[in-house]
C-alpha cells in the first residue's frame, strides 16, 4: 500500500464518478426528447379529433340547413320549387313491397368475361370464406351478387328483434369487433388472427362499418355473407354511419357510385332499406350490453325493443315538404326547446338567445354546455296526414309546371312507376317513429361516455350524450347488467375502460387517421364473460420504424390537415391579426398569435405547442404574419384558374359542398347544372352567414366547370381540391396496403359493375 | 445522485429583476404555456392530470430536470395527501417559477458530446451497444427496460451494432426542431 495505490484509487473514484454523471447527462437529456415526442404525439392526436369532430358538426349543420329549407324556404319561382322537390322527393321512406326489389338483379345478366366470385343462394360456409378469399385479391363482386346478396340479408335482417339476444351456450367464445369504416385489410385481419367465424366461433360486428376507408362495400358483403350462413352466431348492430345521408358525407356513396356505375343506385337504395333493418344492440347472456354509441339518462331497453326500428330511416334525416307543410301548420309559433321535446334548430332566430357557439365549447374536451337543444334536427311528425295523395297532387302540379316551364322532363326514374304502387301500399305505408323513438335510437348511435358524473348533450357530435359513470351504474342496475360495450370512437390503442371498467370501448380500424396512428383492437368473452382484449396493427410498414418515425408520420398528416384549415380561413385570420397589430408593423407577437388563430378556428388546440411546427422563423420573437399566410396558400395555390380568396373558400367548406353537391346531384349522375350549384350555394352560404358575394359565388361555379360545359362534374369538382385519397406521403408508398386509389377511377377490371 | 434542491433557492430570482410591466407579460405567457400543456393530459377536463404525466409535461415545457429534480418538483405540487393525481392550481404557481428561474436548463449538444467521449475513453467515436446497455442501465439513472429498447432501436446501427454517437446526436437534435 503506498501513495501510488491510493492514487490510483482516487484517480479509479473519479473515472467511475465522471462515468456515473455522463450516464446521467445522457439519460436526462434522452427523457427529455421522449417527453417531448409523447407531447408532439398527443398534440397530433388532438389535431386529428378536433378536425373529425369539427367535421362531424358541420354536417349537423348542414343537414339542419337542409330541414330548415323544407321548413321555411318558400320558393320564388318554380325552378326553385322543382329544384328542392328533385331533391327532397328521394328521401321518402323505402318501399315495404319484396317484389319490386326482386326484379332488381333477376334482370342483371353476367357476363362470360367476368372472373370475380359468383355467389349462389342459399349460401355455405364455403361461398363465404371464398368471397373474402376474392376480395383479398382485390377482385370486385358483381352488381347482380351484390344486390341478391343485400337482399337476402335484408330477408333475414327483417325477423331479427331489435336486441338480438346471444347465448354463449351455444358458441365457445364470442368475439366483438368495433368500427371497421371500410378498412378491409383490419377485418382480414381479425379473420386471420382470431379464425373465422363459424358455430364454436361467435361474432358480433358493433357498427360503423362503412365510410371514410375505401373497401365498405366488401366489408358488407363479408359481413353480410357471414350473417346469413351462420345467422345463430354471426350478429351486426347498427352504427351511426349506418345511414345513407352520413354515407353522402363520409364517403360510402361516392364508393358505391364508383364500383358500380350503372347499378350503384340501385344498391344504394336497397342498402338504404337494409341499414334501417339492422338490429340496434345485442345482448349477451343477458349480461353484457353491446351497443355502437353510449346510452343516456333516458334510455329505455323496453321502449327500444319495441319500437319498430326500420322506420328510422336516418338519425339525420329530413323530412320531405309536404311534411313540414303540416308542420309548420300545426304546430304555428311552438318553436321552444322545451315544448314536447322536440328541440329548435340553433339557427332560428328564438334560438340566437342560446350559448354563443351551441356546436364549439372552448375546448373540444370541455362538456360544459347544460343540456342544449342542439341535437340533429329531423325529428318526425305526427303520421298519419301525410298522406301519399296529397304528395302525389303536388307531384303532379310540379310537373305541369316544369313542362309549362320548358323544362326537360326531369329523369325521376322511380317516380311515374313508384307512384302507382305507392297507392297500393299506403295502407302498409309506415307510420313516422315518436320523437321518443327517434331520440331512443340517436341516443345509443351517437353518444359517448365521459369522465364527469351527470348526462349532457353531445355538443361535439351534434347528437346524442355524453354519458357519466352513475348514468352507466344506473343502467347496468336497472338491466341487471355487468357492463357494456361500445365503439363510435377512435382510441390509440384500440381500447379503453372507462367508468371503473363498467364501459368497454372498442374500436377496430387501425391506422384510422394516419398510418401509425393508433392500434385496432377486439375483445373476447371469455368464461364468466371476461374480457380479453387483442390489439393489431394491420400495417407491417409500421412495426419496422421507429417510434420517433411513426409519430413523425402522422404528425405530418395532422399538420397538413391542420395548415389547410388555417389556409381554409385566412382572411379571418388575417383580421384577427391586424387587431393584434394596430401599428401596422407586420408583427405579431406568439402569444398574439396564438389567440387569434383560436379566435378563428375554434379547435381548442395547445397553439404554443405546436407553434414550432407551424411557424418556422421568427424576427425578433415574432412573426412576420403577412408572408406566412402566404405561404400556406402557395402549397395551394398550383391549382390552375382559381384565385387565392376562391379557393380559400372552397377549402373551408370542402365537406359542405362536396355533401351538397351529392344531395343536389340526388340521381347519382355525378354532375349537376351550374345553376343548381349556384342556387343551393347561395341559400346555404347566406343561411350560415357565410360573407360571400353574388359574383364570388358565380365565380366560384364557373371556375370548378373546368371544362366549361354549363354542368359541374364531381370529378371536376374534387379537383378543384386536389383530393388525395389517402396521402401516403413522405413515407415508403410500397410499403403502406392502403395505397391511394385515385388511378382507380377509370378502372375497368372485369370484375366491375 | 443529489438533486439541486431547486425548491429551497431564494425566491429573488430573474423576475424580479426585470421591471414590473415585462414581468408581468412574462408571467402571464407562462401561465398560458403552462395552461396549454396542462389540458393535453387533464384527460377528464378537471383541471388535474396523473402525477406519472407531469415529468412529460415540465419537460415538453422546455425543461430538463433529473429525475431526482423531478421527483422533488413532484413532492412539491403533490397534494397533501398524494392522490396520484396534481391539481392545476398547485401545479401553475410552481410551474411558473421555475420557468421564470430558467431551471433544468436543457443541455447543449457540445456537453452531451463530452458526455459520451467520457463514456469512450478510448476516443473510438462510438460506443457499442453492450456498453451502452451497461452504462444506461447500470449507471447515473438507470433506464428501464423499455427506455432502454426505446433508445436502441433508433440509436444503434444494426450492422456494427455500436452507436456513433456523434451522427446519432445530430440526428436526434435536427429532430427535435
């Protein structure tokens, strides 16, 4: 032992406690970027949920334009009158009569050159699997198929209670499947993961089948083709999406009028009549309750398993004139909210004295709204005056005035032949559902379960509740229930408890916004009804990145969206800032800027911390507000012929018009006349105060008729927005399943129609 | 590994050597800041948020304490009582000290460079992923087993299994921003 040793000690102390505070840099500094990776993360889905949510509200709104319309618009010429009759008139409740229907793909022949799957009733077990074998090599089902598989389903989906009842006495497990939208890739997968169905193999599929992803329709006729060859164990509940006006929107209809040029209308109008047939929840054991929404303070199991269910046709339908002519008659100023439940659109002039933004709390999060009358307008009258004959008189009258009016005989196809048949089955014509009824239903479609005890209106949606833990516990106790399953939304991992584990959201579409956006789940019930939850991600490109690369990924989708919206509203946010900026420097401090971009958009979104992704340089500490408007319109603005302020407007009110432009176009045709656009335009733009001149609007309608022809084509019109299908940009395009499917619209594989 | 103990600094710090008009607008963007990455976890809209979630939310605020300094923080906005979950209005006064005081400044890349030569004393410019692995999980404090893979799977270079931790700190730096 001599001084070298004990230096070499002291030297050894201090290399190990240098080692020891490295580490400790390395590691703090590590925790911190992860911090701020979970941060960006959370923000990006905060992106994405504001702008569905948002989105989700504008169609509230939109549709009430449309009812109020009905209610009150008086039309000023009998163009106007005709106009909205074409539209209007399609939305009568579908027929009760089979034999029409029957004669709808009897007629279809098949051609020798078609190599897709043919189907053969009744079905086996064999047919089914073959079909998802088909649709798994991206084969299409012919209409014919199509239209006797829907109407099969539609024979066996009428005897069905409005509560299935499933034993599991009869099957081993039962698997429960939450929102699928189109994504065919998850139910492949589920199929693949967790077998296919058959007797010991339960399923029950809980809405929200179609819309938004590009496979709905072999979505349905997978699952339908399973209903129908295992009807004891194959079970379908009805979603909120289920239903052909939320299908305008959200992209289901543009799908089928794509796959199926000449005979989608016809499969869209069955399909109308065979969402209306879909139970409304199913019960397991008499235990577990699987319903699509949520419930409210009010639900009734009693009332909804007597209602009949197929008269609700729509949560969001309108009525048709003739209706609201009575109405309007009847029912003279009772416009209050609280006048036998029937609540006032928020737009009536009585209403204005409600909350400023009924549809927009400060947060998106924030359920502090009392209990508002803002639900989905469409609440059904008294039946029985509406009376075909009165319908068929002005019909009539209509005719005789379009003709005196020069006006081409407007193509109603069903109309002259409906017309008759109409009169033999107006004594089985069904009667309108109760407003009771109707909210019944709206209420287990559309709402969904928050933190906060108490029941409130789903401001956010526009329809249905938000529903707390004691509305749950009531529930489970009045039905002598232990729990419930739900889907209706999107979770990041396909899941989640709530309500001390009495409520189970499911939700099986992955990579719902974005690829690598969130995981899909399933759940299976197990001895005693356990849940054992299963998540997926039907992505393989996305289990080889990093986690820093998958946020990347979607956060990048989120801000697109997002700097589209801002662009979408840049001339009011251009006031706001001007407000901000009284000196006129062309400055504008982050604090200020953050507040008017709120001010604007209303999304309730942490501004400060997305400001770096959003505003790249700074002078000063603040932001030069003039050329960063600009430049979010430059990534817009190679779109040919139209001016920055039209096109700003269009962006803002994409999904509007594009929903508008499906409702006008009510034959499916895929173009509508410059003037009906300019029309409808005006009374929607002018009804929700929308500042937009005569001339910007005619502007607007001459600019999207790229070809100038005097009609506006739906193609022409999604170009005028660039539409991107899907946007698998910036990340490895081979790699993603969901490759974007606009070169497939002039697809003419042999498997088409 | 000591803390700062930041919490028992005098409170004279920088804010109240500006003049009280800036410090004021100072404090008032702070409460917004704070405000802002608050809601992202309060996911029941009542104004708390899980106490495991408040290391993410001081550090997406800019700061980069230990976890010792982090734990501290925690003790002091912690209720009484600790409920698991942090209240809004202990958390904003704390909060916005600390950002006035500038404290758990992040570490500039030139530090954490020196960090990692110390770790390679032998000047290879890498480090290998044993080594890694031995340091982040032994030493300092330590990862857990999922920080850990977190780390690996982006740090290291499949093919010489090491990590060059010169590119990998660019990288990550030009990420960040």
């Amino acid at each position: 032992m001599g001084s070298g040793t004990s230096t070499q000690h002291h030297f050894a102390f201090q290399n190990a406690e240098k080692a020891f505070r490295a580490a400790a840099l390395i590691q703090r500094w590590y925790r911190r970027y992860v911090a701020r990776l979970e941060m960006r993360r959370r923000c990006t889905w905060s992106i994405f949920q504001s702008i569905e949510y948002a989105g989700q509200q504008d169609q509230v709104k939109l549709h009430n334009f449309f009812s109020y319309l009905v209610d009150h618009f008086t039309p000023s010429s009998h163009n106007e009158r005709d106009f909205l009759n074409r539209i209007f008139t399609e939305e009568r409740s579908p027929q009760a009569s089979e034999t029409q229907n029957c004669g709808d793909y009897d007629s279809i022949e098949v051609p020798d050159s078609y190599t897709g799957p043919r189907l053969s009733f009744p079905l086996l077990p064999d047919h089914a699997t073959a079909l998802v074998e088909a649709f798994r090599r991206k084969q299409r089902l012919h209409a014919r198929y199509v239209l006797n598989l829907l109407h099969e389903a539609r024979k066996h989906l009428v005897q069905l209670p409005n509560i299935n009842q499933v034993s599991t006495c009869y099957s081993e497990e039962i698997t429960v499947c939450g929102d699928l939208h189109g994504q065919l890739d998850d139910l492949i997968f589920i199929f693949y993961k967790n077998g296919l169905p058959s007797p010991e193999r339960a399923y029950v599929f809980n809405g929200d089948f179609v819309d938004r992803g590009k496979d709905s329709v072999e979505i349905l006729m997978v699952l339908f083709a399973f209903m129908l060859v295992y009807p004891k164990e194959f079970h379908l509940n009805r979603g909120n999406h289920e239903d052909h006006i939320v299908n305008l929107r959200y992209g289901f209809t543009k799908e089928v009028m794509h796959k199926y040029k000449i005979h989608g209308k016809k499969i869209l109008k069955l399909l109308q009549d065979v969402f209306c047939w879909l139970p409304l929840a199913t019960l397991v054991d008499e235990k577990v309750l699987i319903l699509h929404g949520g419930v409210s303070d009010r639900t009734d199991l009693e009332l909804l398993a007597k209602l009949d269910r197929h008269k609700i046709v729509s949560t969001m339908r309108y009525k048709t004139r003739k209706e609201n002519k009575k109405q309007a008659e009847e029912k003279g100023n009772a416009n209050q909210t609280g006048s036998a439940g029937r609540p006032s659109p928020w737009f009536l002039p009585q209403s204005r004295s409600l909350p400023s933004s009924p549809l927009r709390p400060s947060t998106h999060k924030a359920h502090r709204a009392g209990r508002s009358s803002s639900v989905p307008c469409g609440v059904p009258l008294d039946p029985k005056e509406l009376s075909r004959r009165v319908r068929r008189s002005v019909d009539l009258e209509l005719e005789r005035c379009r003709q005196q009016a020069g006006f081409p005989a407007i193509k109603e196809k069903e109309e002259p032949s409906s017309s008759e048949s109409e009169v033999d089955s107006d004594a089985e014509e069904q009667p309108q559902p109760t407003p009771e009824e109707w909210r019944q239903v709206v209420d287990i479609l559309w709402s969904d379960p928050m933190a906060q005890e108490g029941c409130r209106a789903n401001t956010v949606r526009g329809g249905g509740c938000y529903f707390g833990p004691n509305v749950t516990e009531r529930l489970l106790q009045k039905y002598h229930l232990q729990f419930l399953i739900r889907s209706h939304e999107c979770k990041p991992e396909g899941y989640e408890f709530c309500h001390s584990r009495k409520v189970l959201t499911i939700f099986s579409a992955s990579n719902y916004y974005e690829v690598g956006s969130n995981r899909g789940a399933y759940v299976k019930l197990g001895p005693e009804l356990t849940p054992h939850i299963m998540q997926f991600q039907a992505n393989k490109a996305t289990h080889t990145l990093t986690m820093r690369q998958r946020i990347s990924r979607v956060e990048e989708s989120a801000l697109r969206a997002l700097r589209e919206k801002l662009f979408a509203h840049s001339s009011d946010i251009l006031v706001e800032f001007k407000k901000h900026d009284k000196d006129e420097t062309g400055l504008i401090a982050l604090s200020d800027w953050a507040a008017a971009v709120e001010s604007v958009l209303h999304l309730g979104l942490p501004w400060r911390m997305l400001r770096p992704q959003l505003v790249s340089s700074l002078t000063d500490n603040k932001l030069a507000y003039k050329s960063w408007l600009e430049n979010l319109a430059k990534e817009k603005l190679s779109q040919q012929n139209i001016q920055s302020s039209l096109l700003e407007t269009l962006y803002r009110n994409r999904s509007n018009l594009e929903t508008i432009f499906r409702i006008i176009d009510s034959d499916h045709s895929g173009s509508i006349s410059l003037d009906e656009f300019r029309h409808t335009w005006k009374l929607f733009s002018s009804h929700m105060n929308i500042d937009i001149t005569d001339d910007c609007i005619c502007d607007l309608a001459r600019s999207i008729d790229f070809n100038k022809d005097g009609h506006i084509d739906i193609n022409e019109f999604l170009e005028a927005f660039r539409l991107v299908e899907q946007s698998c940009s910036g990340g490895d395009v081979s790699d993603c399943p969901q490759v974007t499917n606009s070169s497939n619209r002039d697809c003419s594989s042999p498997g088409a129609h | 590994m000591p803390s700062s103990r930041g919490s028992l600094r005098p409170r004279d710090g920088p804010a109240s050597l500006m003049s009280p008009p800036l410090a004021e607008v100072a404090v008032a963007e702070f409460h917004k800041k704070i405000k802002e990455a608050f809601e992202v976890f309060d996911h029941e809209s009542n104004n708390t948020v899980d106490v495991r979630e408040v290391g993410t939310i001081i550090r997406s605020l800019g700061c980069c304490p230990s976890e010792g300094e982090l734990h501290d923080l925690i003790a002091e906005v912690e209720e009484e009582e600790p409920t698991g979950y942090i209240r809004f209005e202990k958390f904003l006064p704390v909060m916005t000290e600390v950002l006035l005081e500038r404290r758990y400044r992040p570490i500039p890349e030139d530090i954490l460079l020196r960090a990692f030569e110390v770790l390679d004393p032998a000047k290879r410019g890498f480090l290998s992923k044993d080594e890694l692995i031995k340091y982040m999980t032994e030493e300092g404090e330590p990862f857990s087993q999922e920080e850990m893979e977190e780390m690996l799977s982006a740090a290291i270079d499949p093919e010489s299994n090491s990590i060059h931790y010169k590119d990998y700190i660019t990288m990550m730096v030009i990420d960040e921003n």
